[in-house]
C-alpha cells in the first residue's frame, strides 16, 4: 500500500514538474498562471467582495436621487417616460409604483448624502485594492485626507465616464437594432465602447495607484479589464432586457438584487485581474514555480514584495533571506 502510494505520489510530482517546465518556457502562459498565483496570493477575492459590496450600497441611493430630481423638474407625462426607458436597462424599481411622484427636499438631501458616503468608500477602497496590488508598502500610502480628495475627483470624473460607456453599451445592444443599424453601425458602435472602457480603466489605474507609474503601465491590464468589462456590460444588458423582467414576475426584487450582486462582483473581479497583470509585466513577476519546492527568482522577487508591503514606519527596514535549497 505504501510503495503504491509513493508510486502515485513520485507520478503527480513528476507529471506537476512537466507541466512547470512547459509553462516557464513559454511566456504566454507563464503570465496568466503569474496572474493567477499572484491573484490568489494577494487575496483579490476578498478585495473584490469589498468593492461590489460598496459599488452595490451606492446604487440605491443614488436612484433615490435620480427619481427625485424627476419629481421636481419633468412633468408627469416625460418623467413616466424617462423611468420606463431607465427600467428596462436598470429595473431596480417598477416604474408604475412611482406614479404620482413629487420632489421632495429630505428624500433628495438623504439620497445624496448617502450616495456620496457609500461611494466614496467604494472608491477608496478600489484605492486600497490597487495598492495592494503594487504591494506598496503601508507607510508610503496615502492618509485619509488625500484618500478622501482623491475619492472626490475620481466620483466625478471615472463616475460620469462609466455611466456615459454603460448607456452607449446599452444603446448599441438594445436602441441600435431597433433603429436598423447596419453591421458596420455596430460595430463602429461596440469599438467606441471599447476604447472608453479601456481609456476608464487606464485612468483608474493611473489616478488610485499611489506610486508613479505611467500609461504604457497601466494599458496591458486596462486592455484585458476594458475589454471583459465591455462583454459583461453587453451580457447584463442582454440578460436585463430579454430574462430578467420574465424573472421578476416569478421571484420578485430577488432576481433584481441577485443579478446585481453578482454584476459589481464579476466587475470587481474583472478590474483586479487587470491590475494584477500590469504588476506581473512591470516588475517581472514571471515565470511563476507551480509547487513551492520549484520556487523561481521571480517567486522570490514577490515574496520580498510581499514583506516589504508590511513597513509600517519610515524608520523601519525589513530584510528577506532565502534558505539556499541546494
């Protein structure tokens, strides 16, 4: 029994060191598992729950403003309009229970103030994420002042541009075959929406990283998260249009908040990837070994990585040593 168990055991470790050799000889997929090692190792997963919780949390009220502000500007005939058309993009709420709709002060100062707390903390912690990601060290990020001018200025530019990319993904799903667009009309659309998401991404990177870094940095993985950013825009929108409304007549609210949930997390996962891989390629964080004991030069470039990112205090110096294993 035992001889058989070395023999199954000598078999796996010789098979995983088989498999390591072809992916440290060949780059394209020597990243991807870099990516993924580093991905698990920097604990995304949970870094990404973080975001979708707060991006999800900031919804709600800022819909709570956008139906205000319809109370108080559109009368009642355009605003049943306005809402049926934002219904069937983003169905939240059923537009025929907010018929009758007034403006009303408190509703609209409460939406607001809640709006701009839960996505300010959504923002800094996307910061705290892509900080992380650059295992830049504790001492050198930014205090909670900075944290919170930066969250500002990044609500009100990236804020704006994604909302501008989800309508222009929406539009050429939906609005663009209603009207008869050619392929090449589609196309063309699509494109635009690509190239936004990725000039999004390049800025997010850029903008919530603390440490200089440039474009050409930041574009491999705003290219990699623009682009499945813009199949999940496409994909909810799809799902929203044609699936989501035959759900909510069968489970009520619960599709709605189960498909949004699900949404911002997959986002969150998506931009993460992106900014794991722009670390991989800026600082050489391939080949990654597939067992510990095959541990490579980039293996131990991250593990430094990873203890320098613990200095708490200027005044402190942390140093990695390697046990030879030769």
């Amino acid at each position: 029994m035992n001889q058989q168990k070395g023999r199954s055991g000598s078999q796996v470790k010789a098979k995983l060191e088989q498999v390591d050799r072809f992916q440290r000889e060949h780059r394209a997929v020597a990243v991807p598992v870099a990516v993924v090692r580093k991905f698990a190792e920097d604990r995304s997963p949970q870094l990404a729950s973080m975001i979708a919780f707060w991006a999800f949390f900031s919804i709600f009220p800022l819909f709570l403003v956008f139906v205000t502000l319809l109370g108080f500007f559109l009368p009642s005939n355009l605003r049943n309009n306005v809402l049926t058309t934002v219904g069937t993009m983003f169905p939240l709420v059923d537009p025929s229970s907010l018929q009758g709709l007034t403006g009303s002060w408190w509703a609209l100062i409460l939406g607001l103030v809640t709006a701009l707390w839960s996505g300010m903390r959504a923002v800094r912690v996307t910061q705290f994420a892509f900080n992380s990601v650059w295992e830049l060290p504790y001492k050198d990020r930014p205090k909670f002042v900075e944290q919170i001018g930066r969250s500002l200025s990044v609500l009100v530019t990236i804020g704006l541009g994604l909302v501008l990319t989800t309508l222009v993904t929406g539009f050429v799903a939906g609005a663009a075959g209603a009207l008869g667009f050619s392929w090449t009309g589609h196309l063309l659309g699509y494109a635009v929406a690509v190239v936004l998401d990725v000039g999004l991404f390049v800025a997010a990177f850029r903008i919530l990283t603390n440490r200089e870094i440039t474009t050409r940095d930041v574009l491999p993985g705003a290219m990699l998260s623009g682009l499945l950013f813009f199949v999940l825009q496409s994909l909810s929108s799809l799902i929203i249009s044609r699936y989501l409304h035959t759900a909510q007549r069968t489970y009520g609210q619960f599709a709605t908040v189960i498909t949004l949930l699900w949404w911002f997390y997959l986002q969150s996962i998506v931009t993460l990837l992106g900014a794991q891989l722009n670390v991989v390629l800026k600082e050489h964080l391939h080949p990654r070994a597939l067992a510990a004991s095959l541990d490579t030069e980039a293996d131990e470039r991250a593990y430094r990585a990873y203890a320098q990112e613990r200095a708490y205090h200027d005044d402190e110096h942390i140093r990695t040593e390697f046990r030879d294993k030769r």
